[in-house]
C-alpha cells in the first residue's frame, strides 16, 4: 500500500510539458510603406501582411510571400513571388525594387510597433524601416 501510495505521488508531481500553441501572426492585417530608401519612387515600397502571408508593391512589381514568424519578434519571408512588369523610370524604380526585394530576402527578424515596422537581417542590423497605415495598391 506504501509502494503504491508513493507511486501515485510520484505521478502526481510529475509534470507534463503542454502543448505549444502556434506563434501568434502579430503583424496580420497590418500595412507598411518603406520610408527608409534614398532610391525610392514617390511612392516607395509597401507591405501588408495577411495570416502566414505578406503581399504588396516593390516600387515597381506586385509581390508576395509566405512569412514564418518565430520566437516573439522572428520574422522571415519565403518563397518570394514578383511580376515581370516593365518599369517606368527604370533607373528608380529598379533600384527601389532590388533594395526592398534584398531587405525582405535578408529579414530574420522584425521590430513592429503602432506607427513604426523596422527589419532587421541576422546580424542584427537594420535593413529597412516602414511607416504604418500605407495602402497596398502599386498602381499609383
């Protein structure tokens, strides 16, 4: 009875791990427009953000993306997906382009609060800062 006794303690004390919930998508239904590029258009870069996904404009294409977010501020976008339109400007709007579609392939992770969304590249340095409330429509 002893033996017994101690085991259902035992079992008692003993805690199992609870499942891990999936990570929140603290940035869905967000949008950004990039403020931070020398080269920009008048319009810049934008960035809106869905649940697992994010979309929006380079400056110059329509782009989209899956996102992973990780460890409270993990941020990463994969299997990147651009138009093939032909640009205007081509000068600005290509270097608008290839410096945002460089910032979101290097992203590993993101500070965000109300009015500022700031990505950084796995060293640890700021790659890109956005401002809150930009429309995601690229046809400016």
């Amino acid at each position: 009875m002893r033996a017994l006794f101690l085991a259902l303690a035992l079992a008692a004390c003993a805690q199992t791990p609870a499942p891990t919930a999936p990570q929140e998508d603290y940035l869905a239904g967000t949008s950004w427009r990039r403020v931070d590029d020398l080269d920009a258009n008048p319009h810049g870069a934008l960035l809106g953000f869905e649940a697992g996904r994010a979309s929006g404009y380079t400056g110059c294409n329509r782009w989209s993306s899956e996102t992973v977010q990780s460890g409270g501020d993990g941020l990463r976008f994969q299997n990147i997906t651009v138009t093939e339109r032909a640009c205007d400007g081509a000068g600005v709007q290509v270097a608008t382009e290839r410096n945002f579609l460089a910032a979101i392939r290097n992203t590993r992770r993101a500070h965000y609060d109300q009015s500022a969304l700031v990505l950084f590249d796995a060293r640890d340095q700021q790659i890109a800062r956005f401002e809150a409330d930009a429309p995601i429509d690229g046809d400016e």
